[in-house]
C-alpha cells in the first residue's frame, strides 16, 4: 500500500513494534487480528528482526491462536515501503521506544511497556509460566484498544 492509498482508507492502521518481532508484536498483531475482525489493518515489526520466540508460539497456541509460520519484518522496511498508521505502538521499553522511526501522517504513538520474553530463564516451564501474564497483559490492552479503533471504524 502506498501513501496516497493508505490516506484514502478510513480503517484504522495499526502497527506494533518490539526490538525482534518476535514475541510481544507477534502477540498483540494476532489478538488484535483476531479481536477485530475485518475492522482493523494490523502489522507487527522489530527494529532488529528475528524468529518466532517458541514461547510466544506456545503460549498463543494454548488459547488457538497460531502464530508459528508468522514471519518477520525490519520497522525501518515499514517505514521505507511508505505505509501510514493511525496507531504506532511499541511494546517494549521507553529507550528501545524511542529508537523507532516517526511515521509520516497523524499519527497515535503509545509505548507498553511490556517485559520482554527472551530475557527469561530458567526451565522450559518456568519460562512458560511467566510468559503467560505478559501474554495476558498484552491481550488486556489489545481489547481495549479494539473497542476504540472498532468505534472509530463504525464511525467511518
């Protein structure tokens, strides 16, 4: 989608980034795909991109949702393609926040600060266990940013 394409839409754009598009994007892409049918265009981002964190893949999958073929994709990419959000959101911390470009257009900038996935340790299942909140945490927000960004697309 081009500039000019994308300012003749009305349906909200949203775009996640986290530092590898990896696990916390990933997650909120695919519950706001999910929680917003057809009323939302999302993608996901890093600023250094990597694979699909297992433990996204497994925590996701416990609530039916498959995000293992997902692939990943350079936010510096994003923006050179010329693609225009109405929503940018990162979902990690305020330093790696700031290091994302400014997008052209208006646009709504939020940071969750969201812990990161890959810096946990310990055994398969304590690692599991302690992605589920940050899973939680990530969907909890997600609902919320879909009853506005549906409102606003209702609105259109």
């Amino acid at each position: 989608m081009t500039i000019q394409d994308s300012r003749e839409s009305r349906t909200p754009r949203v775009l996640f980034i986290c530092i590898r598009n990896s696990a916390r994007s990933q997650m909120a892409e695919a519950f706001l795909k999910r929680a917003c049918p057809g009323k939302v265009y999302v993608e996901s981002a890093g600023l250094e991109p990597g694979v699909i964190n297992p433990l996204a893949i497994a925590t996701m999958q416990e609530l039916g949702i498959d995000i293992s073929n997902n692939s990943t994709q350079n936010v510096f990419d994003v923006f050179k393609a010329g693609k225009l959000f109405s929503h940018v959101i990162t979902v990690c911390d305020e330093a790696s926040a700031k290091a994302c470009p400014i997008f052209p257009g208006i646009v709504t900038r939020l940071n969750w600060d969201i812990p990161d996935p890959a810096a946990l340790t310990g055994t398969w299942d304590e690692q599991l266990e302690a992605v589920r909140p940050i899973r939680q945490t990530i969907s909890d927000r997600v609902d919320a940013l879909c009853e506005n960004l549906c409102h606003l697309a209702n609105a259109s």
